[in-house]
C-alpha cells in the first residue's frame, strides 16, 4: 500500500515561492495499476518524483508499506530506491551501452554477480519482447524498442511500485498502445503497482483502474476510473471527458438524448462503422456529439460522445452492442452534479 498523505512542495524562487503540490491525499492499493492525470503545469511530474523523493516534499509523508521514506536517510533512500524504478518519455537509456548492458547496469550497481546480471537481463529482455535485441544499441532501435529496454531495466531490481512517467507521450498511438499493453501484462504478472503519470485521457482509460485528476498541485478528484470519467464532478474531469464542451450544453442541443462515451483502443476499423452496424444490427440510432479518432493499420483509436434518444432500454441495449468488441469501452455519462 502507497500512502501519500497531506503531500506539499513548494519551490522557492529569487522573487517568491511557487507551491507545486498543495495538500495532495492518496492511497494506491498493493498491485493496482493508478492513474494521475492533469494538463502541463499541474504538478505530476513534481508528484512522482516526490514518492521515489527524487524530490525532497516540503510538508507530508510517502508511506510504501508501512515505511516513511520522508524520514529516511539518503543511504537509506538509495536502497529502498531498487524497489521503487521508473521510466520516462525519453527512455533514459545509456547509447553506448547494448540493450543486454542496459539492463544489466542496475544489477551492476547493486552488486550482482556478472554471470547472473546477464542470464537476468536476458531473461527480462525476453519479457519484454526484445530477446533477440539483446546486441543491439540504443540508436539502432525504434522507440517502441528503446522504452521496451528501459521496462525491462526497471523490472532489473524486482521492484514493488513502477513509476511511469510520461511514459508513452513521444510514441505514435499504435506503440502506445502496445506499451501499454506490456505495462498491462507485467502488472498482471508479477504483481507490479504501478502509477502512471500522463496528460492522455486515453491512456488512463485503457490501462489504469483508478485515476487522480491533479490541478495546480491539487487533487481535485479521484476513484474508480469508470466511476469518475462516467460521472465527472469537477470542472478538471469535466474538460478532460468533454474537451468541445459540457455536458449541459451537449444536452441542452440534443434534448431527450442521453449520452454515451465511446473508447477505441485498437478496434478493427476495417469493416462498416459500428455506429451504421448497430443502427443495422439492433435499431438503435446514434448521433456523433463529438469524436476525435485515428485509424492505424486497419484499427481504432481515440474516443467519440453518442447522443441516443431516452427511450426503452436503448441506452443499454447500445453500451451492450459497442462493447462486444473488446478493443472498445462504453458507458453513460451523465450531467454534473454538485
């Protein structure tokens, strides 16, 4: 159990002080895969690197299983620092070191045996997808490849927590996808907590269980990810689920319509769209509120807000049909509510 408690930072500055983190409150179960999400400015990154304390908090604690690391010393926090690694948007990886020295070098560091730091490194790269990368460098590999490497570095040290910060924001939709694919099966694996820093509503949709919405250093609010992108309260979430808009004025224009938020996370897109098939296939007819999605490679990413007339057991009936498609996510969102 992470326990990040009354969690502030404040930055002083030769004019002033700027508070990065106000009063932030968390608990992340053992094992769960969290989301904290927020636009550039809001204090993620400063969040992150406050629970590894990369970044020493002003005021607050960072409890992980029942230890303090605010109160630790810096050679305490050096090796309690092997249970709690991290990526990063740039990888962060050593260019002159092969994929297989990459991740050997924290093995390195903690004072493994060579002969073992490399039968682990391989077996790691081959979690990873890579085993056949193991003689590759850095500058020879796709990004894909390159934040494969600097998973299976941070999974070096069998830690408890994976940070991910910013993770897959310069990767295209298809290899973040597959990332976060990865990221899914680790967790899933070996039991990994993992918390993932982004400004991509998508990918906390499509990986995380529950989700943090942080502004201006604040939490503003936070719970199941279900819960909180279906029935937004804050105005935070509010612009995140609906980016052309509020629901009131959604609603307002499509009166006796109810509204359904739709996720496509790699769904065939060869076929006819799903929205003509479901008006085909079911009878219910759906307008397109707003929609901003991709195709790749013959699938489906990005999300769409559906207006269906309140009538019958239509809205049911159409959440049922859009997610018979794994690849794809639906529920009700309903008006903000005070």
């Amino acid at each position: 159990m992470i326990e990040i408690k009354n969690l502030c930072k404040t930055y002083s500055l030769t004019d002033g002080s700027v508070e990065a983190l106000k009063d932030v409150s968390l608990s992340i179960p053992d094992g769960d895969v969290f989301g904290i999400i927020g636009m550039s400015g809001a204090g993620k990154s400063t969040l992150v690197r406050c629970i590894n304390m990369l970044e020493r908090p002003t005021a607050g604690s960072v409890v992980i299983d029942g230890k303090d690391l605010t109160k630790m010393t810096e050679k305490e926090l050096r090796a309690e620092r092997q249970s709690i690694t991290m990526i990063f948007q740039g990888f962060n990886l050593l260019m002159q070191k092969n994929c297989l020295r990459n991740v050997c070098f924290p093995l390195e560091l903690a004072g493994v045996k060579k002969a073992e730091a490399i039968k682990k490194a391989q077996s790691l790269l081959e979690l990873v997808g890579l085993g056949d990368k193991a003689s590759a460098y850095p500058a020879q590999l796709s990004g894909g490849q390159q934040q494969r490497v600097a998973i299976a570095r941070a999974l070096a040290t069998n830690p408890k927590v994976l940070l991910c910060d910013e993770a897959t924001s310069a990767l295209d939709p298809k290899t973040t996808n597959a990332i976060l694919e990865l990221i899914r099966e680790i967790n899933q694996k070996l039991g990994i907590t993992v918390i993932i820093i982004t400004h991509q509503m998508s990918v906390v949709e499509s990986t995380c269980r529950h989700v943090a919405i942080l502004e201006e250093g604040q939490v503003v609010e936070q719970g199941e990810v279900s819960a909180v992108f279906s029935h937004p309260k804050s105005e935070a979430a509010r612009r995140l689920v609906f980016p052309e808009g509020n629901p009131e004025s959604l609603l307002c224009s499509l009166p006796g319509s109810r509204l359904i938020r739709v996720v496509f996370n790699g769904a065939d897109a060869t076929g006819k769209p799903i929205i003509a098939r479901m008006a085909t296939e079911i009878g219910v007819e759906a307008n397109i509120a707003y929609a901003s999605t991709r195709s790749i490679e013959g699938r489906a990413y990005g999300s769409m807000l559906l207006s269906i007339e309140d009538k019958d057991d239509d809205l049911a009936r159409a959440i049922g049909y859009l997610t018979q498609d794994g690849d794809i996510t639906a529920q009700e969102v309903t008006q903000y509510a005070e």
